[in-house]
C-alpha cells in the first residue's frame, strides 16, 4: 500500500512536466503561425481589392492617368486601403453603392474567416492530437499503476 502511494506521488509530476513541455511548444510554434497568418490575410486582402477594382471598373475614376488598367489595379490594390475604393465605388456607382459595400463585406469576412480557419487548423489540430495521445497515455498508465 505504502509502495503504490509513492509511485503515483513519482509518477504526477511526470505527467504534469509532459503538460507544461507540450504548452511550451505550442507557445513557441505559434508565432510563426500568426506570421504566416498575417501574411495569408495580407494577400486575401490584395486579392479582394483587386477584385473589386476590376468589377467595379475603378480606373474609370482616375481620367487623369495614362497608363494601362492592369497596372492602375496593380497599384491602387497596394496603395489604397478598403474604404478608399469603397470610396471611388461610390463617386462611380452611388446607386448601387450599398450593395457593392455589402458584397464586399461579406466577400472579405468569408475570405478572412476561411485564412485563419485553414491557419488554426494548420497549427491546432497535430497539438490536439498530441495532447489527446498524452492524456490517453497518462490514464493507461494509471490504469496500470493502480
């Protein structure tokens, strides 16, 4: 009796050490996980803006410049942020402004939603695994012991 009481006394900090070294690691891989997620928003971002340049045909608000429609998207999906092209959607269409801001919203949160879904994923579920092996290793060993 005095002998199983001490080998589980041995045996708990074991199994919390495992716990505290598999957080650690999370911790740590998480940063370049939120690096690269923050990269993968960055280009749904461009790609929703340069859709909604072309759609919208908002070159057509530029008379001025003289270059090719291609580079006018390639550079105002850079340069202008969201509420500026939602800006000139509206000088061009003000009937329709509404509906194209909506579209775009709904656009962006399905994009944005799906990046980190597939990001969280990505990063989440081999821990989930890990831990869920943990645990199931940490009860049969006190099935075991006991």
């Amino acid at each position: 009796m005095q002998n199983s009481a001490s080998k589980n006394h041995v045996d708990r900090p074991t199994f919390a050490r495992w716990r505290v070294w598999w957080f650690a690691l999370c911790l740590l891989t998480a940063m370049p996980a939120v690096y690269f997620t923050n990269q993968a928003l960055l280009q749904t971002q461009l790609e929703l803006d340069t859709r909604l340049i072309i759609e919208q045909k908002l070159w057509e608000t530029d008379p001025a410049y003289a270059g090719s429609t291609r580079n006018w998207t390639r550079f105002a999906a850079w340069l202008l942020d969201r509420e500026q092209l939602l800006e000139r959607a509206r000088a061009l269409r003000p009937a329709q402004a509404e509906s194209i801001e909506e579209e775009y919203n709904r656009d962006a949160l399905l994009a944005y939603g799906g990046v980190i879904l597939r990001c969280l994923a990505a990063w989440g579920l081999p821990f989930a695994l890990a831990y869920a092996a943990g645990v199931l290793l940490e009860r049969r060993r006190k099935l075991r012991s006991a």
